[in-house]
C-alpha cells in the first residue's frame, strides 16, 4: 500500500510541483513528499469526500406551517416566496430536521440574492447545522465566491470548525475551489489548521493533486 501510494504521488504530484515552481522544486518536493508519506496514515483518514456535508433539507414535523414555507422556499430557490414567508413573519433562523436554516441552504445552492436578503432581516451568519457546518462552509464546500464575500463581511467567522476539525478553508482546499481559497486566505483563515485526523488543508490538496491549492498554501 505504501509503495502505491509513493509511485501515485512521484507520478502525479512531483512532475506538477516541479513545472509549477522550477526554482523551489527540491524544497517543495521534500514539503509535499513529507505529507504523502510521512502521513500517510493521516492523509488516508480524508478521502475527497469525507468532510463533505451531508443532505440536511427535511423539515422536520410540528414546524410552523410559515417556517415551513420558509424553509421549502429557501431549499428551492424562491426568492418571492422566501420576501413573502418573511413578510409573514416566519422565523428568519428556522431550522430543518437536520439544522439546516434558510441561509445555510441559500449558500450550499450559491443564492446570492436570498442570502442576502435573509442576513438583511437578521440571519445569523454563524449558526451551524447540527452535523456542524456553517453557510460559509456550506458555501466554500460548494464553490460560491460572492456569498463568502458577504459572509465574511457581515462578520461570519472564518475559523468555525465543523466537529471534525475541518473550516471554511480547509474544505475550499479539499475541493479545489481557488476563488473561495483566496477570499479566505485574504480573511486571514487559518491554512494550517488541522483535522480532527490531523490532516491540514495543505495535506488534502496534496492528497487530491490539487497543484493550484498547493500553490497557494506552500
């Protein structure tokens, strides 16, 4: 298994760090090498999925029928059922069976708009899912630039760890979403922030021949 592993990263990684930084490409080699064997038992406890969010979408019963408006209409992508559900007095930070509240949802489905809209009315940018996950991690794990942005700037925190140890930018690096990556790493996130299993984002992306994350991390 060792052996595998070496020859996958000789033959994947190596050659992309080397084009990458021709300069530095002893130094870098010697980093990434470290983590895909030095590690290995650390790297193999995050597969590429493994810190992905689960579906958290079913409303759960006795939820207020407005709340359950909210809640169908956010999941769906309604804007004007979501202003109307508001202006019906739903529950702005109501939350499925699974935690999930209409802002979480607005982000993992990259709604600008109705996140917007919804921190306007007083969404808590920082509620977390019961499974752990914020909207900024629901929004970096999905790729949505623009509403990190606002999240950043209606003042969500950027270290907010998921039970397993994982962030924002931690999940950008697992799955290659450079233009989250940089928001976070502008907003001053932690890049050597461990997992639960130990795993940094620089081991993930190392892990997933992610060179552009790599690049960015080192």
């Amino acid at each position: 298994m060792e052996s595998a592993r070496r020859s996958v990263f000789c033959g994947r990684i190596g050659p992309m760090l080397a084009t990458a930084f021709p300069m530095r490409v002893l130094c870098i080699t010697k980093t990434a090498l470290a983590i895909a064997l030095g590690f290995t038992a650390l790297v193999q406890v995050a597969s590429p999925q493994a810190e992905r969010a689960p579906v958290a979408d079913r409303v759960a019963q006795g939820t207020p029928e407005i709340d359950r408006q909210l809640l169908t209409a956010a999941q769906t992508g309604d804007a004007a059922a979501v202003k109307s559900a508001i202006d019906g007095g739903a529950h702005v930070n109501a939350r499925t069976a699974g935690g999930a509240t209409p802002l979480s949802m607005a982000a993992q489905e990259g709604r600008l708009d109705i996140a917007s809209f919804l921190v306007e009315h007083g969404a808590d940018v920082n509620v977390s899912r019961s499974d752990g996950p914020t909207s900024l991690f629901m929004a970096a794990e999905n790729g949505h630039a623009p509403i990190i942005k606002m999240l950043i700037e209606k003042g969500a925190v950027v270290d907010a760890p998921t039970p397993k140890g994982s962030t924002a930018l931690w999940i950008a690096a697992q799955e290659g979403k450079l233009d989250c990556l940089d928001l976070l790493i502008a907003a001053r996130g932690n890049v050597n922030v461990r997992s639960t299993g130990g795993v940094t984002p620089l081991m993930i992306a190392s892990e997933n021949g992610r060179v552009e994350v790599v690049k960015r991390l080192i």
